[in-house]
C-alpha cells in the first residue's frame, strides 16, 4: 500500500524533474491533458495552472493517493495498463510510473495512438536501478536471511536509456527528445536514503512484510546498515545521486509533418 506522507517527504526533489520534463511538452492551447500515474495529484494540479482552459485528469491506482488529491483538476483510481480514453488526447504525462510496469515498452504505441494528431507524450522514469541504493537491496533480499520472503521482488533494469526509448518512439513516426540527468540530492537526517527508498524502490518488500512487524522491522535494521555503509553521512547531510531518463515525444499528424 503506498503511503502518501513517506512518499510526499521529499516531495520538492521529486517534484523537480517533472517542472524539467513539462518545461519541453511546448503544447500551447491543449484540450484534454491526462497525467497517468498522479500519485497524491499536487503535480497534476501544476498541469491545470500551466493549461488553465484544459480538461485535466490524473488516474492512478492508489486510493490512498487520490484521496490525498487537490481540487481543479478531476482525479479517478484506475490502473493505467488498462486506460483507453473515449476522445483523443492532446499531452499525456507520466511522472516516475513506467518503472513499475515491465510491459511498458508494449504499452507507449498504445498510449500514442490516444493521442490528437500532433499531441504530446512526455515522461521521466528512475534511471538508477544499477545504484549502490538498489544494489545492496538487491543483495539482501537474495541473502540467506531474506531469499525465501523477498527473493523474488528485486528487479534490476526495468527501464530503457534515452537512446532505447528513442529508437522505439521515433520508430513510430515520433519527434522525440530524450536525454537524462543525475542530480545530487542531499537528503537530511540520519537513515536519509532509506527515508527516501521506502517510499518508493521498497514498497514492494514492505508491502510483503505487512502484518510480520518483526519481520518488516528487521528487514529495515538490514537496509539501514547497508545503506549507511554505500551512503556515508557527511556534516552538511547525504549525498545520494541520483539519474533519471526523460522522454518527450511529440505525435505525427502535426501541420508541416
């Protein structure tokens, strides 16, 4: 189950790379924006102020995240594998989901063809899945204490590079911008980057470990050694880099195209 308060707990370092991918959607006047996977929806809500006359909706599959959501824009629990609107759309968004959905690859020519002729796709995913934070997680859910519970829930590369997202959108008739970034967050307190973690990349272990409270204390106790170890703590704070991926991919039909 996620949990808006510990995702929401660096929200302006998450917040950051969707104003970068939205500043390169150069849509001027959009009827209908959709932004898939919203989360607790205040970025949505950013979509609404940037297109104040558009019909702007966000869906994701958390019913805790929706009831976290602002008003303005409209919001609805669904999941987006399963999304087919019944108009085109003029900007899709997708905001850090795609990492969760191994099939995504499949799914982006679908979500294309929802869009109007000369609409916009644009999304940014997690590029760090061969980190030292997902690294000693992947090695301690394989370990002999945690193999038979966890085993099974550490995936490795579950996103492209800009160059294979590249290849597959403009492959499809697409104008395509692609490109990543590594920032250098530094995160406060002590046990920062498994804060920051188990809102996200160990949700999947927590969620497994609800209701075994010694089990899922344990498994934390685990993580937090391991991760103090790749990410020693300095006086100003932790540094954690962090890379993500950006797409921004724009439909043919466009006049001049």
């Amino acid at each position: 189950m996620w949990d808006p308060a510990v995702y929401g707990r660096y929200a302006g370092e998450r917040a950051r790379p969707f104003f970068e991918l939205l500043a390169r959607v150069r849509a001027e006047n959009p009827r209908f924006v959709v932004d898939l996977g919203c989360g607790p929806g205040e970025l949505t809500a950013e979509l609404r102020r940037r297109w104040p006359e558009a019909y702007v909706h966000g869906i994701d599959s958390s019913p805790a995240m929706i009831a976290k959501a602002p008003p303005g824009p409209t919001f609805s629990v669904g999941d987006v594998r399963d999304w087919r609107p019944d108009h085109p759309i003029d900007v899709i968004i997708s905001n850090a989901l795609l990492q969760w959905i191994p099939e995504h690859r499949d799914l982006l020519p679908r979500w294309l063809g929802h869009l109007a002729p000369g609409g916009w796709l644009a999304f940014q995913v997690p590029g760090n899945f061969d980190a030292p934070s997902h690294a000693a997680v992947r090695r301690l859910c394989a370990s002999p204490a945690w193999a038979g519970r966890l085993g099974d829930l550490s995936r490795y590369d579950p996103v492209d590079g800009p160059e294979g997202y590249l290849d597959l959108l403009a492959g499809l008739g697409c104008e395509v911008d692609a490109w990543e970034t590594t920032y250098v967050h530094v995160l406060p307190g002590e046990d920062a980057v498994l804060a920051w973690i188990s809102g996200t990349a160990l949700r999947p272990m927590l969620d497994r470990l609800s209701g075994d409270d010694a089990a899922r204390e344990a498994f934390l106790a685990d993580c937090a050694r391991v991760l103090a170890e790749a990410y020693p703590r300095r006086p100003y704070g932790t540094p954690f880099p962090f890379r993500r991926v950006f797409v921004v991919a724009r439909g043919p039909g466009r006049e001049g195209s």
